[in-house]
C-alpha cells in the first residue's frame, strides 16, 4: 500500500489501526511516509500526530456510518458505483 500511495503522487493512506494496522503504522514510520491519517480523538475531535490510524470499535463505526449517511443526503457525497 506505501507503493501506491507513492505511485498515485503520495496519496492520503487512512487505515484501520486494529489488529493488522499496528504493523502496517510502523511500516509508515519507518519509510517516512508523508501523508497518512493521525488518529483523532473521538471526545475532543484533535488529531494525534502520535497514532496513526482510525482506532474501529462499535461507537466509531456507528459514528462513521451516521456521517457518511449525512454526507450522502446532503450531497457533500456522492457513490457512483
């Protein structure tokens, strides 16, 4: 995936920190790579250039899909596929 994110012009990697993600963030620390997704704390909204990763557990993926539904309703996003 760093190969990827470096062949499509150092794209923003957002991944799941759980279980697999923990090797794959010290992957991305150790090649340096540029742009990935600090974790965000969930009570306050700061980013925490520390973790990487979007930490999955029932309340952030209820949290995830609520947004996503009203980003699809407000149109701020659209699926075309």
């Amino acid at each position: 995936m760093i190969a990827l994110g470096y062949w499509f012009h150092r794209a923003y990697i957002a991944f799941e920190a759980n279980g697999p993600g923990s090797a794959f963030s010290k992957q991305l620390r150790l090649r340096q790579y540029p742009n990935v997704q600090p974790r965000i704390d969930p009570e306050n909204g700061r980013r925490n250039r520390d973790k990487l990763g979007w930490w999955s557990d029932k309340k952030s993926k209820n949290d995830l899909l609520t947004r996503f539904l009203g980003a699809l309703r407000d149109g701020r996003c659209v699926v075309r596929s």
